[in-house]
C-alpha cells in the first residue's frame, strides 16, 4: 500500500476535508429545515387555488339568444370578448330562447340554473309587450324569477324593456314602470332599456326591424359593459 507525497494514503480524509463537509452537512440541514417550515406554514395557511372564471347566466329572448346571427355575433359572445378584452375572466351563457315571454322564462328557470352560475343578466319582456300581455301578468312573472335568483343569492343586472309605441301611451307608462319598480323592490343592477341606442334605427338592425345585426349588439354591448363590470363585481366580491 502506498502513500502520497503529503503522507496520506490515497483516499484518507484530512481535517481540513472534514472541516468542510461538516460545514456543507450544517447547510444541508439547515435548508431542510426552512423547507420544512415553510411546507408547514403552507398547510397551515393554505396555497391560494386558481379563480374560477365567472360564469354570468344570459336568460333571455331573442335578444339574448342571437335571432338571426351566427354564434359569434350573438350578444353573449360578444359580451364575453369585450370583459375578457377588459381584463375579465367570465364565462357568459347564452341561454336565450326566441319568442320566450316572461311566463316562458319563470317556467324554465329553474333548469336554466343547473349549472350554478355566479351571476345573471335577466333580458326578458319584449315579446309580452309585442302581444300586448297584461302589464301585471309581466310583473308577475318577473317578479318570481328575480326572487328566485335571489333566494339562490345570485346577483342580478336586470334590463329593462319599452312597449312599441302602438300600444298605446297607458300600456307603455304601465311597462315601463313594471322594469323600474321590480329592479327597486330586488335591489338590483338596472339598466333601463336593453336596445338604447338601436331601437328604431335601420343601420343597426336586421331587416325586421326589431333584432339588432352585428354592428346593433356591439352598440348594446359597448353601453352596457360598465353595468356588466359592476355584475362580475358583485359576483366577485360574493
């Protein structure tokens, strides 16, 4: 067996060897033991989960369902770019039915809502004032779809909607107000008529002059979107 020239044997630990393992053994175990306290404090307190997007009901009529549109021009779609392009993660669901009145949409609510969603925008009444339907059966029906959102403390931006003009000044006042005093009682997010700036004007509508086209649901979407973000808000902060 031979020795090297400071005369260890090949291999043999020095002190000075020693020295710097037990100082590395000592980092070693230090580190393991932060690490250790920190996977502790994380269980304690718990790893922040990703949000969830917010997923926003569209429950409504033809409006809301796209009449006459592809998907993507649908007020829904649209939407749903514009408060992702603002910063927003929701998710809006079209769940709107053409022709629906009011009475359609408190019988179908409930199996709307089966997919527990965050928030809702309630869009309905334009085909009641269209047949000319009592005023107080719209209430009615109202009514019960916002107290069952509420009862499910869904937040709610409710839109309201004008008779045709051919119905006559009475039944329009009556309208009307049955919107405004309903989004009062529920305490709710009003926006007072869902085709502000579109009913009535032919470049922003379809050929029946009651659906908007493209350019019509960009408009509404542009007006409404502030009211939208105090929606996901709301949502949000629930």
């Amino acid at each position: 067996m031979s020795l090297s020239q400071t005369g260890q044997r090949p291999g043999a630990t020095t002190p000075s060897t020693l020295a710097r393992y037990g100082l590395l053994r000592r980092r070693i175990n230090a580190g393991a033991r932060a690490a250790a306290v920190l996977a502790v404090l994380g269980l304690a307190l718990g790893t922040p989960a990703k949000a969830e997007p917010v997923s926003i009901l569209g429950f409504g009529d033809s409006l809301m369902a796209g009449y006459g549109l592809p998907d993507e021009d649908a007020f829904p779609t649209r939407l749903e770019a514009a408060l992702r392009e603002a910063g927003h993660d929701v998710t809006v669901v079209n769940a709107g039915v053409s022709g629906d009145t009011t009475a359609g949409g408190a019988a179908r609510l409930g199996w709307s809502l089966s997919e527990e969603p965050d928030a809702a925008i309630v869009e309905l009444g334009g085909n009641d004032g269209l047949r000319g339907i009592p005023t107080a059966d719209t209430r009615r029906n109202l009514n019960a779809i916002l107290t069952e959102l509420a009862d499910k403390d869904i937040p709610v931006l409710f839109t309201g909607m004008l008779a045709p003009p051919n119905m006559g000044k009475e039944y329009g006042e009556d309208f009307r107000k049955v919107f405004e005093e309903l989004a009062a009682r529920h305490n709710v997010i009003f926006y007072p008529f869902f085709l502000d700036g579109v009913a009535g004007d032919l470049s922003l509508n379809q050929q029946d002059g009651i659906h908007p086209n493209r350019a019509g649901v960009d408009l509404i979407v542009r007006r409404i979107l502030p009211f939208v973000e105090k929606l996901v808000q709301r949502a949000s902060d629930g």
